[in-house]
C-alpha cells in the first residue's frame, strides 16, 4: 500500500468514499502496541515487587509514575501532531519508546525501574498521536465508526498486554517481557513508517504557542471540558480495578501465578468490543444516553467486585462489565470532542487525555494506598466513589447545561 490516495481509500457498497480498511487495521494494530506498553507492569507488580524487596504500595507507584509519565507525554509530545509531519514524529518517539523498555529490562532497583516506567509513560504517547490521526484521514460520515475501530484495537492492547505479560514473564522471567516489547515497538516503527501517509496540519503557530491554544480550546470549549471530567473520573475507576487485582489475585485469597493473572486480560477483552458500539450509537447521535448507560454499568460492575475477594465469578462478571463501561465512556467522549475542530484535533487530544491519566494517576494511587490499608473491599468501595461522582456530575450536567 502506497501513500497515494487510491490507496488511502477505498469505495464501500454505496459509493461512498471510506478510510482503507487495511489502513485503519494497521492504525489500531499501532495503537494496541504502542498502549501495552502502559500495562506490561500490570500483572508483574506481585513478582517485581519480590525481586528488589518492596512493599505493594511502592510497587504501586510503578503504576502511578507510568500514568504521570503519559500524562507529561500528553502535554508536551501530543500537541506536536498538529505542528510537525506527523509519520516523523511518530516513528522518531517510537524508537524512543524501545530504549526506555530496554532500561527497564535492566533495572537493578525499584528506584530505576519507577524512572524507566515515567519514560516509558512519556514516550509512548504515541497511540493518541494516531486517534486523531485517524479521525483526520476518516471522512465525515465515518469518523465515530473509524474512532471506534481504532480504539478497539487501542483497548484490546491495555487488557490483552496483562495476558502476554504473564505468559513470558513465567517462562521467560519479568525482565524479558520489557525485552520482548521493545522489540515489538522496533517492528511497529518500521510498518509505519512504510505504510503511513505523509501528513502535516497547515497551522502556523510557534511550540509554545501550540501549548497556550490547548488551554485556550479548554477555556472556549465546555464540551471538551464536561467530556474530560468523565474521562478523568471513568480512568479512575479503571485504574483502582487494575492496580490493586494483582496484589488480590496473587495475595492469600487467590495465589495466582503470574500467568494465571495475566489471564484476567482476556476476562476484560470481552469489554472492548463496547467501543465499536458507542462510536456507532454516537454517529446516530445518542451521546446522552450512551453516556448514562455506561456510567450506570461502571456503578454495577464495583458493586458486584465488592465480593470478589472470595467470590471468583462475581469478580470476573464485575470486570467484564467495568471494562465495557469505561472504554463505553471513553469512546462516547472522544466522537464528541474530534467533532469540534478538525484542524486541532491532537490539542483537543492533549487536554482530553492529559485530563484522563491524571485521574488514572490519581485512581492508581489511591487504589494502592487503599489496598494497603482496608484490603480488597476497600478498594471497591474505592471504586463506587469515583462511579457515583461520575453518575452525579451527568445528572448535574442535564440540570445546568
């Protein structure tokens, strides 16, 4: 496949002009890669938390540093989409990105593998340089559907890294699943760099007055501001699940191993394919009602993991149903917003998804503090805190706005 336009496009049944499936394949092929590199962590924290001898807590914050990494990476490397040509931009980070999972591969402390995870969060923002990528190349009358397809892609990668985690790291050691993903980023820079259209937004704006219009965009838009706090508010939730479940799964209750833990990313996979439902419901226009619907699913979904410390399939019934209501959510969100302004799409991005791992960072933390404190009940109490604050600012949003 070239760069040419026949190429980027294709005609469907009706004669309209669509984005290449093929193309929009290898957009959340990328995606997929590039978030697992966020996740790898996940089901390893039991095991790496052994290997130098930290608490749950401290290795918690591998989680938090990783999050606060991507949100740096948000504010500062997204916004460059909208000023540089962005296949350089993309493949240049990647290789970035390869480097910061090789020192993890190293690390010989906690300290240096917490360092090497706020690089691996920084650099791998990648995959929200190629959402709006794609909402960009997608016409008009597809862009909710080419949104959705492309984060399905980006979602199965969260939940399906925990699982290949597991896998290499009991054959092969926690170490060699850093190895393996660096090698997987290297491979990805190098079918993008073939396969992606030269693309470059015709904005003339200097670095630092690219970052004062996201904070102008924040300030014009309410929609980009109300969709944000449920962005916030929904990682949060996903976050306090996440951190916490492998400290439970491989703790007294369970004793998983660590293959065994990295199953449960299966378990959550079945969520991800909500996204192509809410990118189609949001094209028909059903934007309030979504957004409900999937903000009460995240309020069931903690409600019924309350008994999951000694009740399995509550727990794998309240999973299922959590990942399908925050990726629900998020792709609600993000059809909206792409929706405002085609020529600042990736600031758009910065904002929406800066705003999304900061409350990640913060559900992280909490979760892990939490667990440390009041165990497994606690952290889903945790849970419903942040489902019934989303619920309630939906409610207040109907009533004011």
């Amino acid at each position: 496949m070239g760069n040419s336009s026949s190429k980027i496009y294709k005609l469907n049944k009706s004669g309209n002009e669509i984005l290449n499936p093929a193309l929009v394949f290898i957009l959340a092929l990328a995606c997929g890669i590039t978030v697992a590199n966020l996740y790898w962590s996940q089901p390893l924290l039991d095991t790496i938390a052994n290997t130098f001898g930290t608490s749950a807590a401290e290795a918690g914050m591998i989680v938090t540093f990783t999050q606060i990494g991507y949100a740096v990476g948000l504010i500062f490397l997204v916004p460059l989409g909208d000023l540089l040509e962005r296949r350089k931009l993309i493949v240049s980070i990647l290789i970035l990105t390869s480097v910061a999972l090789i020192l993890a591969a190293v690390s010989p402390s906690i300290n240096f593998f917490i360092l090497s995870s706020l690089i691996i969060g920084i650099t791998s923002v990648v995959a929200q340089i190629l959402v709006p990528f794609a909402a960009s190349l997608a016409r008009d009358h597809e862009r909710g559907k080419v949104v959705g397809q492309v984060m399905s892609g980006l979602l199965l990668g969260i939940l399906l890294a925990r699982t290949l985690a597991g896998f290499i790291s009991e054959l092969a050691g926690w170490r060699a699943v850093f190895g393996v993903a660096a090698f997987l980023i290297l491979i990805q820079a190098i079918i993008l760099q073939k396969y992606l259209p030269a693309y470059k937004v015709p904005v003339n704006l200097t670095y630092p007055k690219l970052l004062g219009s996201v904070v102008k965009l924040m300030r014009e838009e309410k929609i980009l501001r109300r969709r944000s706090v449920y962005g916030a508010l929904v990682f949060a939730m996903f976050s306090v699940l996440w951190t916490s479940l492998t400290f439970l799964l491989a703790g007294p209750d369970y004793k998983f191993s660590d293959a065994v833990i990295g199953l449960f990313g299966l378990v959550g996979a079945a969520g991800a394919f909500s996204a192509n439902i809410a990118g189609r419901l949001a094209d028909k226009g059903f934007i309030k009602f979504t957004t409900l619907f999937f903000l009460l699913i995240n309020l069931i979904a903690f409600s019924l993991m309350f008994w999951g410390n000694h009740n399995l399939l509550m727990l794998v019934i309240g999973i299922i149903l959590l990942d399908a209501g925050v990726q629900g959510t998020h792709i609600t969100n993000q059809s909206e917003i792409y929706r405002l302004s085609a020529e600042a799409r990736s600031r758009i991005t910065t904002f929406y998804m800066a705003s999304f791992f900061i409350g990640g960072s913060i559900g992280s933390a909490t979760s892990a503090l939490v667990f440390g404190i009041l165990g497994w009940q606690g952290v889903c109490a945790l849970g419903l805190v942040y489902s019934i604050a989303a619920v309630s600012f939906w409610f207040w949003e109907q009533k004011y706005f």
